[in-house]
C-alpha cells in the first residue's frame, strides 16, 4: 500500500491499474470486516463547500466504522468561506487540525489546487464538473463483484454522456481493463470526442445508440445516468427524449442473467419502481459498496493498511 | 551575408534578437507573452511588411537581449511559424524556427468559467498537446478541460 501512503487522490488518472486493484482488494477486506479500529486517534477534515449529503455520510460512515474522528462542514454557509476566505487559506488552516481532508468543491480543479497547497493528502469527493473518483472506484468495484472481473466488460452508459463526470472517469478506469464501450444517448448529449479519443488511444471500441433496448440484450453492466431538462438548449428536444431513457423492469426480459444494473443515484425517474426488486437492480448494493472502497482509501493513504 | 540586409527591412540591430514570420494580428500577443511592454531594451517592430511565404507578417527586434528558449517558445502559441535569429555583431549567429513548448503556465487564461483558476488565486498551467487531426490544444492541469486554439486568451 505504500505507493498511496500520503498522496492525494484526486482524479481517477491519478492511480495506476495497480493502484486501482489494490483498493478494490482492500475494499473487500473491509466488507467481510468493516468494523475496524485503525483510525483512533486520527482526525478526518472533512469540507463540503456544497451539499452532498449521499457523498459525505458515506465519507464520515467509512471514518466512523474505522473509529476515526470528523471534524469540517457540511456547506459553505456555516463555515469561513462565506466570510470571503480563500481556498487555499481554508486548506491550510484545516490542514493543521487533520491527518487528512475529503473535500468537495463546486470549483473545477479546486481540488488539483488544494493538493498543491496542502501538507495533509487531499481526497477529493467532488471538484464541480470535473471529477469524482472515489464513485469511480466504488463502481469499478461493484462491477468486479458482480462479473467475478475488470476485464473485458461490455457496459453500456446510458443518459447524459456529455456532461456527466461519473460517466467520463468510468471510461477513463475501464479502458486500463480491456473495456468494450455501448454509449446511448439522445444527440445532443453524446459522449465527448476527448473522452472517445481515451478509448481509441487505448485501442479499444466504441459503439454509440440512440435506443436503449439496443443494448439490453448483450451487455454486462447497465449504466444508468440522469437526463437533465436544463441540459437542453431547446426544451421541445428534452420533451421529446425524456421518456426514451428510462428502464422498466419489462425491458429486461431478454438480457443477460449475469447483467446488473447500475445508477450514481440519486435516480429521479430514468429507473421505475417496479426495477428495483429484479435481482438485477445493484444500485442499492453499489452505493454501500462506496463506505468499503472510502475505508480502503482512507487506510491506504494514511499508510494503515 | 547580403541576403541578412534584405530580410531585416526594419532598421537592423547590432546585438540582439529578432523575431521574424509573426502573424501581423499576433505582433502584440507576442509582445505581451515576452513582455517587451515592460522592458528597457530598444525594441523596433513591424507589421504587414511583405512576406514571400506568408503573404503579410510582422517582425519584432529586441536589441541587446537574449532569451531563453522556455521562454522563447511561448510565442509558438500565436506565432507558431515564427523564425528566431540571434544577432551578434550585426552577423546571424543563430536561426532556428519556434517549438512550442511541453508546458505553459501563466500566461493563458483558462477558457472554463468553472475552472479554479478564474475564481481563486491560482496561476494556470496547461499541457500542450494535440489531438488526432493534429491541432494544437491546451489541457487545463486544473479542471482537466481541453481547449483548441480558438479559445485561447492571454492573461
Ligand atoms: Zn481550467
């Protein structure tokens, strides 16, 4: 674990494919024993500048299970910055009171900036529209474990390819492991050609669709994304899409018996009711999957496991 | 070297550096990326002079002044054809075409209003790269966006 000791994670590109299956390995130890007391005495900052309640109980529900302690805030309101403070003022003063800082900022790059700056390691959960690779880790381990590998996956993502992150970083990590790509969206959100050109420079495929039951019968995972209406320059164009991106259960009749369905949450309605008793819906699953891979971030950085 | 004179049309320096083949627009990007604003050396210009190759160009010689090449190539990113000619006593002592460079920091804005960069103290760093057609591009080390050539402002 010594190759993450001290440093920073900060976009998904950070970590080899060595480094990536290290903590998934050490995310499954923490699964069969997530009760652990490795983190007495150790003090976890933990600075959302902006709401993420899903992200941080999972961060403080890792430390906690570790039997670390929290300190930070769960908005900007509350805290210095709305005082005018800057970031880096902010990180360095927090950085005194903590062996390590899970941060989520509205700023892209506020968190490649915040490493710079900061003599603690810096986790970041979040930096705008830019990247957030401890839910990249947490679905690169919730596809291990269902397929039984990372290797040569079929997944097809589904929804906002344009501007989602979770989407981007999640191709930037599968391509390490011989990934063929399904991408189905409406036109105007289609999957950027910088993040295609990382498939191709991989030398791996890509396929794109417009339809979604395209891609139900041959793929292993199902990566369902949110579409947002204030995404569409033209909202005559989301009236017409919205409702061809969302899974019913009947849909699945067909796919693979080995095919999970996956979702970032929070779903608003791409995914109907009615999916969540097919023993194909892992959504749930996958966002507890998210405290195993925290509790192995945090060990490895603070070079306790 | 006779051919020396005719290439040098704005009056020639004894000791110094000329850059030569400057896109006529970029003349003034080019002096603020080497910050010939700022200096105490003599500094002659000129733009649309006439161009065997490129048509209309601009020159700009800076007397008594050497550069490094880090610096130098920065220039590569307006003037990307642009000829550097070291003059020692009135003789070429180096000619050489303008590399763009790994890295450039400082002086380029980043074009996403999101980017940390714009909204906190921070000084920009981008990596040069291109992409499969071969254009230029600029990748943010920030909010890891990449921006073309179009987008491109300076500080
Ligand atoms: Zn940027």
């Amino acid at each position: 674990m010594s190759k993450m000791k001290g440093r920073s994670l900060i976009s998904i590109t950070d970590y080899t494919k060595e480094d990536i299956l290290k903590i998934l390995d050490l995310a499954e130890e923490f699964e069969k024993n997530p009760r652990q007391n490795i983190l007495n005495g150790h003090v976890i900052a933990s600075l959302f500048f902006e709401p993420s309640t899903r992200t941080r109980l999972s961060f403080e529900s890792a430390v906690q299970y570790l039997g670390g302690r929290i300190v930070g805030f769960a908005s900007a309101d509350t805290s210095s910055v709305k005082k005018g403070e800057s970031l880096k003022d902010t990180i360095l003063t927090v950085s005194n009171y903590s062996d390590l800082i899970v941060m989520r900022n509205p700023l892209d790059g506020s968190a490649r900036f915040a490493s710079e700056v900061s003599p603690v390691p810096i986790i970041n959960a979040g930096d705008g529209a830019n990247q957030h690779p401890t839910q990249c880790l947490l679905d690169l381990y919730s596809i291990r474990k269902t397929q039984g590998q990372l290797e040569n996956i079929e997944i097809a993502m589904v929804g906002d390819l344009k501007y989602g992150r979770t989407v981007h970083s999640l191709v930037q990590a599968l391509s390490l492991f011989n990934a063929k790509f399904h991408f189905v969206s409406p036109e105007s959100l289609k999957m950027p050609s910088s993040v295609k050109t990382v498939i191709k420079n991989a030398g791996l495929e890509y396929f794109q669709y417009t339809e979604l039951s395209d891609v139900i019968p041959f793929t292993d995972i199902l990566y369902m994304t949110r579409i947002q209406g204030e995404r569409f320059p033209d909202p005559l164009e989301y009236e017409k899409v919205k409702n061809s991106y969302i899974l019913t259960n009947s849909m699945l009749e067909g796919s693979k018996e080995t095919m999970k369905v996956l979702h970032p949450l929070p779903r608003v309605n791409e995914i109907t009711e009615d999916v969540d008793d097919n023993p194909k819906a892992y959504y749930f699953q996958q966002a507890r999957n998210g405290v195993y891979v925290r509790q192995a971030l945090i060990a490895a950085i603070l070079g306790l496991k | 070297m006779n051919n020396k004179r005719t290439e040098l049309k704005v009056s020639a320096i004894r000791n110094g550096t000329v850059i030569d083949h400057i896109p006529t627009e970029s003349v003034f990007h080019v002096f603020k990326i080497l910050n010939l604003d700022k200096t105490k050396n003599q500094v002659y210009f000129g733009t649309n002079l006439d161009s065997k190759k490129y048509g209309k160009k601009g020159i700009i010689k800076i007397s008594d002044k050497y550069f490094e090449d880090e610096e130098i190539n920065k220039i590569a990113l307006v003037a990307p054809k642009a000829t550097l000619i070291e003059i020692k006593d009135y003789d070429v002592i180096r000619k050489e075409n303008v590399q763009l460079p790994e890295y450039v920091d400082k002086i380029v804005k980043c074009f996403n209003p999101k980017c940390v960069t714009n909204n906190q103290n921070v000084t920009t760093s981008f990596k040069v790269t291109r992409d499969h057609k071969g254009n230029m591009k600029l990748y943010c080390k920030y909010c890891e966006k990449t921006m073309s050539k179009e987008n491109i402002e300076f500080v």
